[in-house]
C-alpha cells in the first residue's frame, strides 16, 4: 500500500469515526454492490431495447401505410441503438469491477 493511500485511509477513517481495518472491507462490499447493480441495470435496458425492436419490426411488417411512422421508429431504433451501445461499454465496466472490486474501491477513493 503506497504512503498516499494509507494517508488517504486514515484520513476518510478518521471522518468516519472507524478504523482502516474496518473501513476497507466496507469499501470493497460497496464496490461490489455498486457493480452488481451496473450490471443489472444495463442487461435490462439492454433487454429491454431488444424487445422494442422486435416488436417494432412485427409493427412495421403488419402496416401498409408507412406515412405517419416513417420518421418515429428510425428515430426511436436510432437514439435506442445509442443508448444500448453504451450500455455495452457499462457492463464491461461493471464485470470488471465485480471481478477486481479492490481496484474500483481504490478508484473511488482516490478520484480517477
């Protein structure tokens, strides 16, 4: 552990009336949790994106008259795909810090 972690340490255990041994396992736990929900959140959204365009392709394929969705649904499937690719990228993030949660909580802690 470098100087400036432990000064770091001891500085936030000191704020919160508890020692360092007693904090770090609370930071690690929370990294955890905090992945998890990563996680979680994005596979449902992701899922949830994935349903919409099922749907909106049976939409699309039932209707003969294209005048009033032309513009709805690219645009709908357009700002979705965008969203669902940065959910991507999320649950990378959120596997990696599930895996190494000592690293996440060292992010955390020291701000990068």
């Amino acid at each position: 552990m470098t100087p400036e972690l432990s000064n770091v340490l001891a500085a936030l255990a000191q704020k919160l009336g508890t020692s360092v041994e007693q904090l770090w396992p609370v930071l690690v736990a929370r990294a955890r949790f905090d992945a998890a929900m990563n996680i979680t959140f994005c596979t449902l959204l992701g899922a949830a994106y994935v349903t919409f365009l099922v749907f909106a392709t049976k939409a699309l394929k039932k209707e003969e008259d294209w005048s009033d969705t032309n513009t709805v649904w690219p645009i709908g499937c357009l700002i979705g795909g965008i969203a669902f690719v940065v959910c991507l990228g999320c649950v990378f993030d959120g596997v990696t810090n599930l895996a190494y949660p000592e690293v996440a909580a060292l992010k955390t802690i020291l701000g990068k």
